[in-house]
C-alpha cells in the first residue's frame, strides 16, 4: 500500500466516523491531531468532504423501520392471576417457565426487505440491522441460536451468551459468535464478513475455518480462495450510515454492490475490468449514485430501465 492510499483510506475512516452522532470529545481531538499533522491530512480530508457537500441535494435515506421480538414476545404472553399463583403454590415454576419459553418453544421467523432497511430486536437481547433486499431467517432453540441470510446484507450486534451460540449461515459459509459486532454480507458469488467488535469464527466455502478479531474482514468470491483485509472497525458496517466505504476494491464489487441497491444488473465493459476502487458513495437514487461513481473513476455510465452499462471514459 502507497503512502497516498493510506492517507485517502485514513481520510474515509474519519469521515465515517465522524458522522457517527454518539462520537465524543475524544474522537473528535483524535481527528483534529490527525488533520493537522500534514498537509496531505487536510487535503485527502477536504477531498471526500468536498464530494460529499455537492451531493448534498440528494434525497435523505428512508428511515429503518424495527421490529421488536422481546415486546411481541411480551404482549403474547398469557396474563396469570396473582391469587392463582400463590394458591397454587407455582409462582416459582411460572418464573423458569417464563424464563424457559424463549428456548423451548423454537420456531422460524421470515423477515425480507425491499427498498428499504429493517431492524430486528430480538428475544435474547440482540440486533440485527437488515439492509435493503435482504432476506433473513431466525431460529432459535435449546442449545443454540441460528440465523440464515439467504440473500443480502446484515449487520449484527449479539448478546453475549456462552450458553447458546449465535450461528449465521449465508450459503455455504457459516459465522459463529458468542457475542460481538459483525457485517455479513451474502449475495451472488460474493460473501463477506467484517468485525467491528469481538471475535468470530468464519468457516468459509470449501476452506478451513478462520478466526477474525476486531479491524479484521474476509472476503470470498465463488470458491475461491477467501482474503484477510483490514477494515476501519467503525466502517465495518458503513452502510448504516448511508454511506459505502471502499478501500482499493476490484470495481467489479463495487458494480455488484450498485446493482442490488439500484435493482438492476450493472455491466462492465473489458476496458474498465481491471479499474480498482477506492472512495465514499453515498446511498440515494439513482442519479446520486451513479454520479459518485464517475466522479471517483476514469468511466462513463449509460442507464437504461433494464440495466446500467459501464465504459472507460471516452469510449465508444
């Protein structure tokens, strides 16, 4: 990695990390040291920034809705008369009942999304934040808790419970934490996960399982050999934020990541294949984003209602 890229990939952490509402005093001195240690801070800063400002036009992303699993859990649950209880002598026994019917009672829970991302606050106490066409499925049984994401991306942050592991399946990879904060992402042939607190373990497509810290993200395409980066921990799920934070990136992920958000498959001509990314690109319409991308890259794009055709500038 050039000192250049360095300086640009440092200047995209902080501006994701500055966007972040609950960033204290501390981060925002940590930054203010960082910009003022070279001229070359201040200018890689200035750049995004810049970029961000003219796109300030574009619409605000669609608010997340939520559902809460632990309140509908609540308001399901059968009202028992006091006097019952203690005539009966069971106040004890309806205590671990209650305190049981999450784990002894499993079933699957489908939850899809379109154009818009979820939230989803589970009955153990965890999160997971959906992002737009995403398709999750949550079971949760006696020994451990399990989710599938068929298709998509998801952020997750889990409650820690040694008892019950907390399991992802996206195809055939496989996640497996007791508690932490991770992205995965599943869609095609690409398969991702980025850790943004804790550890966990990443049994990849037809590799050996893989331990990942905090700051750390594997990547996979296909069957082919899956690669170790390193990831801002704060970046690691960008999206949130209504951002997506690439660090010197093949543009054909980056195409692939425009076509589920704009639903519509983007081509690469031959001559751009080769081009790597790195730059901010803010989540809106199509418009917005599509003009990001030829900001950031020497192409030029065509949409039409059915696809997006991408060619080196110039061409044709």
């Amino acid at each position: 990695m050039t000192a250049r890229t360095d300086i640009d990939e440092k200047a995209l952490n902080w501006f994701v990390a500055l966007r972040d509402e609950t960033a204290g005093d501390d981060v925002w001195l940590d930054f203010q040291a960082w910009l003022e240690a070279s001229p070359a801070h201040a200018r890689a800063y200035d750049a995004v920034e810049r970029l961000w400002v003219d796109l300030d036009d574009a619409q605000p992303a669609a608010p997340t809705a939520v559902i809460d699993l632990a309140a509908a859990r609540a308001r399901r649950q059968p009202r028992r008369s006091p006097w019952l209880a203690a005539g009966l002598g069971i106040a004890a026994s309806v205590t671990l009942a209650v305190g049981l019917w999450f784990w002894m009672t499993p079933s699957t829970q489908t939850y899809a999304t379109d154009d818009a991302p979820l939230t989803v606050a589970l009955e153990d106490g965890s999160h997971v934040y959906l992002n737009r066409h995403s398709r999750l499925d949550v079971r949760f049984d006696d020994d451990r808790r399990a989710v599938s994401l068929s298709e998509g991306e998801a952020a997750f942050d889990i409650a820690h419970d040694p008892a019950h592991p907390f399991v992802v399946s996206a195809g055939d990879h496989q996640v497996e934490v007791l508690g932490t904060a991770f992205n995965v992402l599943n869609h095609g042939d690409a398969f991702a996960v980025a850790v943004q607190r804790g550890v966990v373990a990443v049994t990849p497509a037809k590799a050996a399982r893989v331990r990942l810290i905090a700051g750390q993200t594997l990547t996979q395409t296909g069957a082919a050999a899956p690669n170790l980066a390193r990831v801002a921990p704060d970046a690691a799920s960008a999206w949130r934020q209504g951002v997506l934070v690439y660090r010197d990136r093949p543009i054909g992920e980056v195409a692939d990541d425009l076509s589920r958000y704009l639903d519509k498959p983007v081509v690469l001509s031959t001559s751009v294949r080769a081009l790597r990314f790195t730059g901010a690109l803010r989540i809106g319409d199509e418009a917005v984003m599509l003009q990001q991308f030829q900001d950031f890259l020497p192409v030029q794009v065509q949409a039409s209602p059915h696809e997006i055709r991408v060619d080196a500038r110039g061409a044709g």
